[in-house]
C-alpha cells in the first residue's frame, strides 16, 4: 500500500562560501573559452521522507554564457541514489553525480538560470550533496576571469565576486489566466510542472466528438469554460473514426487549430485528443496520426497551451502495441514542437491496463522512451471505484499521470451522478496534483454531459439553469481557486 510521506523541506544555498575554483578546460565552453569568466551558484530544495526524496536544483550561471552545462555533485553517503531524473541527462557514478543539458535547455546566459531535479531514494542518514560545480567549475556563487591559459592551475589569489548583472529570468506572471501565470507546462518527476518548475493540476471539460457537438464549441460557450467554470484546460475531443477525422482530415484539423485558438485566447490549456476508442489497436490509425500530428504540432509549436494527447482509449492490444505507437509518433511531434508535453494512452480503454486484467507494472517496467510524456488514465465514476482508486493512488507516485477523460456516471457515458464515487475521485486527484478533463462539455443527451439538451442552440451557457446534475456538480469542483505557485 501506498504511504502518504511525511514531507519535510530544506533549502541549501550554495554560494559565497570558500570554495576551490578549478576552470573549465573544455566541456561546453564557448571556443573563447580559454579567457572565460566562469562561476555559478546553485539553489538545492528537498522534500524528503523515509527511503524517497525529491529534488530541485537551480543552477545560475555567473560567468559568461554557456552554450552546453553540465551539474557535478556528490552524495556524501553512498546510499543516496537518483532514481529518476528531469530536464537533464542524468548519470550516477558511486557518490558523484552529473546532470547534462537537454537540448533546449543547453544555452545559459550570464545570470540565467536554469532548473532541474530528480526523485531518489536514500538509506542510512539523509545528508545533502555538496561539491556542487557547473562544467567542472565549483559553485560558490562569485565568478572569476582566468588570466592564464585553463591548462594551468586555479588563481592563487583570492577571485574577485561580482553581484550578477542581470536579473534571474523567472518573471512575475504574464496575466491571471492559466497559461499566464504557468507558461510552458514540462514533466517533472511524476508531475505536470509550470514554468517556474512548481507541480499544478489542470482542472478542465472534455468536448464531445466534434463531428457531433462542434456547434457547442464557439466564443459564448469557451468564454463561459473560462470565465464562469474557471476551468484551466479544454479537451479538444477529434474522433478518428465515427464520421470523424478520417472523412476529411483538412477540415478537422482545421477545426483542432481553430479550437486551440480559442482556448489561448482565454488562457485555458487545449489538450488535442486524437480520439480513438474502436478499433482499439491504435496502430490501425498510426498513418493518420502521423499527419495530423506533424501538422498540429508544426502550427502550434510556438503556443504555451497546447498538450498532445496520442490515443484516446486503447482496448484489446498489449502495451508494448501502444508503446511501439507512441514511440513512433512521439517523434513526429518532438521535430515538430520539441517542448509540447505528450501523453500516451494505455492499455484497456485507458485504465492502466485494469480493465483488461493487468495494473500500472507493465508500463513501469517498460515505459516509453521519450521524455516530457505523461500516461493517460480514465475512469467513469458510476462504474470504477475502490480497486481502480487504489491502483491510480500506487501508480501516481510512479508515473506521471493525467486524467484526460473521466465521468461522473457509467462507464456508458449515461445515467445518473454517483456524487460518492466522483466525490471520492476528485479529492483523490486534487491531492496527488493530477489534472483531469470531464467528459463532456456538451448538450447530448445522456448523463455526462454538462448542459441540458437543447442548450448549444439557444446561445446561453452561463450559471446553473442550463446545466444537468453533471454540469451542476463539475462547475462547482472547478471553480474552487487554483493552486498555481509562481515561486
Ligand atoms: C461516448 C459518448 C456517446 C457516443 C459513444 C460512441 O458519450 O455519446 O455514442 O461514445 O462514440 C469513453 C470514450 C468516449 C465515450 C465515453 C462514454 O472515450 O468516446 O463517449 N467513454 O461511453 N470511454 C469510456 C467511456
């Protein structure tokens, strides 16, 4: 069973105390190297209970830019040990540790800094690392500026330590909106990180199949998901099948970009689901994936809100069809926006694998190889409940998990609201920081959907009157304030 760990936080500052300086003789140096300034303070933040902790790691750079970094430091006991790092290459040698630049975060300017972290495990006691140092120069937190050739020692005298020059490059939050405040969103850990590397949870509506409800998706009725919900983060719900995309893949692209439009405006998330659902074997789509996915994610790369969804609900397949899925259409996107957070159905209707008799073990024992991805897990309140609650509860400290699609009702998408049940579910999402979209904001006629039918042609989506209990008990969990640390 799952523990809930008891969180404890410490703060190391590394800098300004006496330190060797050694200079950086090659690694990632721009070619001036030789007569480089160099010099970096590290921020060290730990959460930490019996047998795990996490890490975040600020690396500022004091010297002169850097076109590549790579993080050094040691455990002082043997018995600390990253078991799963972010935002950089990871690598463990005995006590020493070193954290190599992703490719899109190499570059780092005077001043700039630049976050990273990992999830370990530790026995024995729980000391923190020292001997911090940034392309081999140690972190005290002042620079100094080589008068001799690298090849030779460190400076005899003392370093000169300079304040940095310019500003840290954490800005306060563009706007109230979501994606205002959380920016681009990145995997960390098992999380869904903001821009300042804090954990959020999105908290947002399902569309329908467009190709049914597309009317219910227009100016009035995204200006209410925003404005009246609250909501953070809008499914963009594209069926594939169903007289979906593959009857006409230019117009329901074209609607998708539309639609992520929209929710930028508002500063709400868009979340594109290729909806797949029957056949189950998403790799009957894997062609027209790889075309929609190369055009979204090309239009898109240069927007904060967009979150890639690969495969709905995956049924009658292993994971490692979904997985071979993913790994080939994860990089059809990466070329396309290498920043784009992705996530990746699993096996029995998005149940990580429960459904079909299995638990969240086989994809922990064989993930995808890509970074930046998340795993989707879906349930209907009515239907799932304690075994598949304890199951996502063991996952969740795992694998990052988000919950694209769930209801409040049966697994049919009709009946009436089991409030226990979905009461029970979205407190246990709010408390692991797991982002969820309800299925559906839309008028159809069953138990999901939010509005009362009839409401996407009269115009008003406002206020309760137009809601069915669905809508009713969603608008009031997704109204309650956000959590969105900024520091
Ligand atoms: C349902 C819709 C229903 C539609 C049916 C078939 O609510 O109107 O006729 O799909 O397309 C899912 C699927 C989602 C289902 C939903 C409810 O992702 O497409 O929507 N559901 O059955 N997985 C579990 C439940």
């Amino acid at each position: 069973m799952f523990s809930i760990p008891r969180p404890f936080r410490r703060k190391l500052i590394v800098g300004g105390a006496v330190g060797a300086l050694a200079l950086a003789a090659t690694a990632g140096l721009p070619s001036m190297n030789a007569m480089a300034a160099t010099g970096c303070a590290v921020t060290y933040t730990t959460n930490s209970w019996q047998g795990g902790f996490t890490a975040n790691i600020s690396i500022r750079n004091l010297g002169d830019a850097v076109s590549n970094w790579t993080l050094g430091f040691r455990f002082p006991d043997a018995g600390q040990k990253v078991t799963q790092g972010w935002s950089a290459t990871w690598q463990q040698s005995g006590t020493s540790v070193t954290a190599q630049n992703m490719s899109y975060n190499g570059s780092l300017g005077t001043g700039a800094s630049v976050d990273v972290g990992f999830n370990g495990s530790w026995t024995g006691s729980n000391p923190n690392p020292t001997a911090f140092t940034l392309n081999g120069v140690t972190c005290n937190g002042g620079t100094t500026t080589p008068t001799t050739p690298p090849t030779t020692r460190p400076p005899t005298t003392p370093p000169t330590t300079t304040p940095p020059t310019t500003p840290p490059t954490s800005q306060p939050p563009a706007g109230s909106t979501p994606v205002g405040i959380n920016g681009q969103l990145r995997v960390c850990g098992v999380n869904l990180c903001n821009q300042y590397n804090k954990p959020i949870q999105l908290r947002g509506m399902s569309s329908h199949g467009l190709q049914w409800f597309g009317s219910c998706y227009n100016d009035a009725s995204l200006d209410a998901l925003a404005k009246d919900w609250l909501a953070d983060v809008f499914r963009i719900s594209m069926y594939v099948q169903e007289q979906g995309y593959e009857t006409n893949p230019t117009a329901f692209t074209n609607q998708v970009n539309t639609l992520v439009d929209k929710a930028e405006a508002r500063g709400m998330y868009a979340l594109i689901d290729f909806h797949t659902l029957t056949p189950g074997d998403p790799t009957y789509n894997l062609d027209r994936a790889k075309t929609f996915f190369a055009a979204v994610a090309a239009r898109n790369a240069n927007k904060k809100n967009v979150i890639y969804e690969i495969t709905n609900e995956p049924n009658g397949v292993s994971w490692s069809t979904i997985k071979n899925y993913a790994e080939q259409v994860i990089p059809v996107i990466r070329a396309n926006d290498p920043d784009g957070v992705v996530i990746v159905g699993t096996r029995g209707w998005s149940s990580l694998g429960i459904s079909e008799g299995g638990n969240s073990d086989e994809i922990v024992n064989n993930p995808v190889r890509a970074d930046n991805i998340m795993y989707s897990f879906h349930f209907y309140a009515a239907s799932h409940k304690d075994n598949y609650r304890s199951e996502v509860q063991r996952a969740a400290s795992r694998l990052p998990l988000f919950v694209t699609e769930f209801g409040t009702v049966t697994y049919t998408g009709d009946g009436g609201v089991d409030n226990a049940s979905s009461t029970a579910w979205l407190d246990l999402l709010d408390r692991l920081k797991i982002s969820y979209a309800n299925w559906t904001y839309s008028d159809a006629n069953e138990g999901s959907a939010a509005f009362k039918p009839g409401t996407c042609s009269g115009g008003t989506y406002t206020g309760t009157s137009v809601l069915t209990d669905s809508g009713v008990f969603m608008r009031n969990r997704i109204r309650t304030p956000d959590n969105f640390p900024t520091s």
